[in-house]
C-alpha cells in the first residue's frame, strides 16, 4: 500500500472527487464523491454537442475551468474547518498566490502543509479517520490471506528541498513560513508508521534510500513527481524487503 505523505493525509479530509469517510455524530460514515468536472451530455443541446463548441468547452475546462473547480474544492475545504468564511478565504488566496511562483510544489506538498498550519484543530479528524482506514485495510488483508505492508512515498521537500532554492524561498515567504515547516512532512511520516505499528501492520521507510540516492543525481521531476530512478530505487527497496517473505512463505 503506497501511501504518499505530500497529500495523502488532506485527502483523508477534503470533499472532491473520490469517496471518503467522514465522523459525524460519533461514528463514521461513508460519503460518495462529488465529481466537480461531470457533464451530463444527456442534458446537452444540439449546440453543445457541436465539435466546436466542445474543442472550446473542453479548452475552458483545462484553464478556467479547471482554477475554478480547484478553487471552489479548496474554499469547501477551508470552510469545513470552521473558521468562517474569511479564514477560508486566506487559505485558498495563498494557494492561488501560490499557483503562480510554482503550482506543483503546492499541488504535491505545500497544500497540505499550509492546510494544518492555518486549521491545525482539522489534524484531530484526520488522524481519526486515517486510524479508522487503516483498521478497515488491515480487515480487508486478513479476510483475502493477504500480508499488508505499507510503503510511506515522500515528497520532494522531504527527499530534496534544495534542488529548486529559489521556488522554495518564494514559496516560504508567500505562506509566512520559514524553514522549520520542512519537518512537517517527517512528522506526519513518522505518526504514518507509529501508527502502523499499533495495528500490528509493517512499513518499509524509503526515505533513507532515496536520500542516499539523491548523491547520483535527481531523483524527482519537475512536476515534483518521482522520476524512473526513484521508481528503480523504491523497487529495488521492497525487493529485498518482500523476497526474504516469499521464500519464508515457500519453506512452509
């Protein structure tokens, strides 16, 4: 199970496009996705289905459209929190703000930091929901014979937070953060695995083979993706934490 650190705790919270629990009243309850890019061409006139007016509907839908959508996802978020409207407001201008010094270092890490940094009272609810999701995988492993092992993927801050300096600083000055925000990551790793290892689950922690690796050059892209060495990293990393299991797995 590929757990990635750089927003994967957020999407425990957030309202979009996936389904998720929520705890309400007490107990947890399952919510469906609200799809925010759905077109129902059922309820589409003959114009909207011309190949022009879909060329430029569909044009529309990876710019406008699509900062809107965000926005719109993001502004949900921040008002769940509780803060009111204005509190929320913050939140989203800095990621739009944000959009524009480098959108993938939002995108795959500084949203969410900068989410539990401005609604930290919101981290309660996600660790409880987190605790309950991995109550049910641990459930679901046990009822297919399956060995479950968690894989915490970190992010490029955490791994390389100086291979773009200069995005970096404007990113900290634009959120009114320093330095000391890059151990968030670590932290919420490191909750990630004590976690784990209270329900009796195994990880395996990648973070100390991809820094080791960083040595031979860059192991993430510009999209703040991990690129095909960190892949040959990261598989060379669970090949030799899975073969010593399947061989023991065999001998019985």
């Amino acid at each position: 199970m590929a757990f990635y650190v750089g927003n994967d705790f957020m999407d425990l919270y957030r309202i979009d496009d996936r389904p998720r629990l929520a705890f309400e009243n007490g107990e947890f309850v399952h919510e469906p996705p609200e799809f925010v890019k759905n077109w129902d061409p059922d309820a589409s006139g003959v114009l909207e289905w011309s190949r022009v007016a879909f060329v430029v509907r569909a044009c529309l839908r990876k710019t406008i459209g699509y900062a809107w959508d965000r926005t719109r996802v993001l502004f949900a978020v921040g008002k769940r929190a509780g803060r009111g409207n204005v509190a929320a407001a913050r939140f989203v201008s800095k990621m739009i703000r944000g959009s524009f010094v480098n959108e993938a270092i939002f995108r795959q890490s500084m949203n969410q930091i900068v989410f539990l940094r401005d609604f930290p009272e919101c981290r309660a609810e996600i660790d409880r929901v987190n605790r309950r999701v991995t109550e049910l995988m641990k459930a679901a492993a046990e009822k297919g014979g399956w060995k479950l092992l968690y894989a915490p993927i970190p992010t490029r801050l955490q791994i390389e937070p100086d291979s773009d300096p200069v995005v970096l600083q404007k990113t900290l000055e634009l959120c009114g953060l320093d330095r000391s925000v890059l151990a968030d990551e670590d932290e919420l790793c490191n909750s990630l695995v004590a976690l784990l290892a209270q329900h009796g689950i195994e990880s395996l922690r990648l973070d100390g083979a991809l820094r080791e690796a960083t040595q031979a050059g860059v192991l993430y892209d510009d999209t703040y993706h991990i690129n095909d060495r960190a892949h040959a990293v990261i598989a060379q990393a669970l090949h030799d934490r899975i073969l010593p299991l399947v061989r023991a797995a065999g001998a019985r």
